[in-house]
C-alpha cells in the first residue's frame, strides 16, 4: 500500500479527478490531500471519504509533518501570486525531508517545449530543476516524472446538454478556445505553410486514470517526460466530427500565422496575451508542445482513453440531447 498526496486536490477538476482514479485501487493506493486551512473542503471530497491534511504551503516545516509517511506527491497547484515556482520547490524540499521518493510538479498541459516560450508557463522551468538537482543527488530514493496531457478535451462539452458530466469539474476559459460546439463555430490557426495543424486532446477523467496507473508502476520506472495522450488529430477533424454528430456545418475562421503572432506580440494584458501564446503554439505543431508522444500510454496500455469523436458523441449525440 502506497499512499499518494495530491497537493491541491481540492480542485473540481484535475484534483478530483486524480482522487477519483486513485480511489480506484483501494487494495494498493491510500489518498490524501494537501489542502491549504484557509480552504473549505469540497463535497464531492468529503463523499469521496478521503484524508484531507491541512498545510501552510509557506512553511517548509509544517509540509515535512503533513507529508509524514507520504510515498508520492502529485502537486496540482496553481499559484497566481508570483509564487508558483517557490511554493512547489518548497513542496519538493520538505518532501525530500518527509522521506517521499516520488514527485511530480504541477505540469498538466502542454508538452515540455512549451514552457520555454509561453509566460505563464515559465515557471515551470525552476522546478523542473530543482526536481533534477535532487535525482541526481539522490538517483537510488527519488524520482520524478512532469505530467503532461496537450490540451484538454472537455473544451469540446461547454454548453453540452449534460454539460456537468462532459466538463466533469473542468473550469477553464473555454471562451478562448478554438472550438465552440455548442455555437457550432470555430477559430483555427494555421501553420506558417498555411495548412491545419495536428494537436493532442487528453479527456480530464483519463489524465487522472494515467496518473493513478503511474503510481503503481515499479520505482525507476518513472520518466520525466510523462506524456499522455488521449487523441492526436487535426484541428480541421473536430470540426468534422461536430458536424457529423450535430448534423449541420460549422462556421470556421481559418487565421492566418502571422496574424496571430501580431496580435500576440500588441497584447498587453497578461492573461489574453496568454491566449494568444497558446493559439501560435497550436500553429506551430511541434511535438513536444501541442503534439505529444504517447509515453504513459505505452507505460500503462490498460489505460485506454476515450477518443474525440467517442467523447463528442456521448455528449453532442441525439442519445445526450434526449436525456
């Protein structure tokens, strides 16, 4: 029996998610979550009858004590003060202290090129350092693995008729997204050759079933580049599928490269501009950002997840507008 801390596993979504999966295994995994005690525990976390350990993320000691007996620590935060990369690299030193030997820093989205050119992401950076410092200080009792997912495929059920259970607690800014089937409307960049470009869509519930199917893996055979993915397709092939399952045309803008990348660089307000880095990064479809390799698919094949035309049928079908 391992027991496996979620580090900001209050969240409605990628937390509960993870906690779900790892409820999963109740013979070999025990849950807890790290959560902050300013913090009000959820419902749906006190249904799920899971360990809640409240912490100052401030305090390296106070970490160390709530990580007490802890085997692996999945950290979900998200940080908007300025702080991100000092609060997890505290996490990861009290961790190291608590005797942890597995860690994963708060990645969950788009491969690991992406952090080099995306603002927001770029905290990123020092903690993957600071997790490799401490492998290779330590490579026979720690090791640590960067979760990664592309984009998430639940931007596709904004709007759907059960759209509880096609979000399943995912509550990003789907205004910017690219597509929007509820409107049956679209906005799609384009490569700088002007042509559609690929990219990896991950459902929520199959991020936390690959995460709790990594834990279980053996020591040493964690990765730090811990990919997944859910479907790699077309931008253009979401559109056909929305109108195969809608039975009516999608409206589509096509935007040119180069438009993007203006609009990017004479955006000032910080979390639009973010947007736009994420639009050019899906233009440039390289792996590594918006492509990803299917390393924990590999990993952990008992882990079949769910496909973009399966998800938009279930939710988008004439069965979903019936319920």
């Amino acid at each position: 029996m391992i027991t496996v801390a979620v580090a900001g596993g209050t969240s409605p979504g990628l937390g509960r998610s993870i906690l779900e999966a790892l409820k999963e295994h109740p013979n070999e995994i025990k849950p807890v979550v790290l959560s902050r005690h300013a913090s009000t525990t959820p419902q749906w976390l006190i249904d799920l009858d899971i360990e809640v350990r409240k912490v100052d993320y401030g305090s390296e000691d106070a970490l160390v004590e709530a990580l007490q007996g802890v085997n692996t620590v999945l950290c979900t935060l998200l940080v908007r003060d300025g702080t991100w990369d000092s609060t997890q690299i505290r996490l990861l030193n009290a961790s190291l202290r608590a005797g942890v030997s597995r860690f994963a820093p708060a990645e969950w989205g788009p491969g690991p090129l992406a952090a080099h050119r995306i603002s927001m992401l770029a905290p990123q950076l020092s903690v993957r350092e600071a997790c490799g410092s401490v492998q290779q200080q330590h490579p026979s009792t720690f090791e640590f693995a960067c979760f990664r997912l592309g984009a998430f495929m639940n931007y596709l059920g904004h709007g759907a008729p059960d759209e509880q259970d096609a979000l399943h607690g995912f509550n990003d800014n789907w205004e910017n997204c690219w597509w929007h089937v509820k409107e049956m409307k679209a906005e799609i960049p384009l490569t700088k050759e002007g042509k559609v470009p690929k990219c990896t869509l991950t459902e929520i519930r199959d991020v936390g079933r690959f995460a709790a199917a990594a834990c279980l893996l053996p020591f040493g055979s964690w990765k730090e580049d811990f990919s997944m993915v859910g479907e790699t397709v077309d931008m253009d092939e979401v559109v056909r599928i929305a109108e195969e399952v809608r039975g009516r045309k999608m409206d589509v803008v096509y935007r040119e490269f180069k438009t993007v990348v203006k609009e990017k660089e004479e955006e000032g307000h910080f979390y639009r501009k973010f947007w736009y880095e994420l639009e050019e990064m899906m233009a440039r479809e390289e792996v590594g950002e918006s492509v990803l390799e299917p390393v924990l698919n590999q990993l952990c094949p008992d882990v079949r997840p769910i496909g973009v035309k399966e998800y938009v049928r279930k939710y988008w079908g004439s069965d979903a507008a019936n319920k």
